[in-house]
C-alpha cells in the first residue's frame, strides 16, 4: 500500500534563497505525523510546495498516494485528495460556509445529498451549526476559525491533510479542543501532518511520530520523548546532540517560548 504522502530530496528556493534542502517525510495512511522546527526552518514553504504556490523553484519528488504532484496545479493536487488547513485563514464576505463547503464537496465528486448529509453530520460533531449561515470566517474566533477549518476536512475527506500552525494564536482551551479535533479525524483513508511551534498540543494528543525540522530538511524523528528534549533544551540540544552547525542567526527559542507568532514564518 502506498503512503498517503512521500517526500524524496525536496528541494526549494525563492529569489536563489534555498529554503528547503534535500527534505526526505513519509506519513502512511492512518497517521498523524507533527513537524517542529525553529522560525524560517522551512515549515510553511514545505506546504506551499506540497500545495503548488507559485514562485518556487523546486526539484525532487512529492507522491500523493503514488501519484506525483510537483508538476500538477493546485485544482488537480486538491481533487487528488491533498487539502491544507491554513495557518491564518481568510474571511470572505458573502460567501457563507454552508455554500462553500457543499461546492467543494460536489467538485470533488461527492453527489449533492451526501454533500448535505455530510455537512450536516460533521457540523453538529465539531460545534460550527451556528457559523454555517455566516460569511466563510467572518467574527470568527481564532479557535472557531481553526474549528471551522477541522470541519471542513471532515467533509472532504481528503487523503492528505496539511496543517499549518493549526494551534497558533490559541488560549489553551482552544488548543485542547483542536487537538481534540485533530484526534477525531484519524482515519485509515488520511494522513494528516501537522506543522507546529508548541509543543503543548501534544499535551491533549498522540502524533505516530515527531519529525524535527532545521535548515530546510528533517534532522530528526521520534515519539513523544523528542518534543519532551525540545520542551527542556530548545532546538540547540538537538543541534549539539547530532552536531550540527549552527548558522549566525538570533538564538532560536524553546517551543514553549513561541506564544506569539509571525504571519511571514517560512
């Protein structure tokens, strides 16, 4: 059986910066995998590849369930089964989240009664009744934002699902409840990665593997112990333990430091 993603040497720049370098991840179907990593490691670029935004130069291979998408648009890449969860969603006035959910759902081959059905099943599991007559995040919450993103998911049931920063700018109520969310959409059909600077969320859940993120490619990976040394010593533990160079940068922070965030993080 094929992974629900696979990525060999993943390479990527922008204005000849390299981001990504030689970045090697598989997630198989029926796991969530977590990927932490100090800002500008190459986290956000990493799905803005998988997704297919322009601007990058980019080499190396990509599968979505053995197919390759490097060189597919995003429409194709999305109805192939590859969905992002955005780390600042974006409000649009006049398009109401029951429209938008239920077109998405048809374009991607779901008849229009098990759209309805859909919607209707997973808005009453994840709490988001109220926002389904609203504008697509608008006076939203940062939590019901990312709530309303999970919801989303549960309707497509895509294959591969990319969360980016899925817990950033949330109280930790809010992380609780997206974590909890993220739990309950584990299913043999997906796998799910989620990009995070905290590691407090996997306080309230259980990824299959932890993958460290440093200088645009994963350095290390592990289960729960790994967030517990990046909690206690920062990404300079890792760094000493499998001696890295460190570049001339501002000193990278532990991720229990990173309650705010940036929206230009690479």
């Amino acid at each position: 059986m094929n992974p629900a993603l696979s990525v060999k040497g993943l390479t990527a720049s922008i204005a000849s910066k390299e981001i990504l370098n030689g970045l090697d991840l598989e997630v198989p179907f029926g796991e969530v995998h977590a990927i932490m990593g100090p800002n500008g490691s190459g986290k956000s670029t990493l799905c803005h590849v998988l997704t297919g935004k322009e601007g990058y130069e980019v080499a190396g291979s990509a599968l979505l369930d053995g197919v390759e998408i490097l060189d597919l648009p995003v429409d194709e890449r999305a109805r192939l089964g590859l969905l992002q969860s955005f780390q600042y969603p974006t409000e649009v006035p006049g398009v109401r989240l029951r429209d938008f959910v239920y077109e998405a759902a048809v374009a991607h081959g779901v008849s229009p009664e098990e759209a309805e059905a859909r919607i209707d099943k997973e808005a009453a599991r994840f709490g988001v009744e109220r926002f389904l007559d609203r504008s697509l995040n608008d006076d939203l919450s940062g939590g019901e934002k990312k709530r309303s993103e999970i919801f989303q998911m549960a309707v497509l049931r895509p294959k591969m699902a990319l969360l980016d920063e899925i817990d950033s700018g949330l109280d930790i109520d809010a992380v609780r409840q997206v974590a909890e969310a993220v739990e309950e959409m584990r299913s043999p059909e997906m796998g799910t990665l989620m990009i995070t600077h905290y590691s407090r969320i996997l306080r309230y859940m259980t990824p299959d593997r932890i993958h460290v993120m440093i200088d645009g490619r994963i350095v290390d990976s592990g289960e729960r112990e790994l967030a517990d040394e990046l909690e206690a010593g920062g990404y300079e533990s890792v760094r000493q333990r499998l001696g890295l160079t460190r570049p001339a940068v501002a000193a990278e922070r532990r991720p229990s430091e990173f309650f705010t965030e940036t929206p230009f993080d690479v």
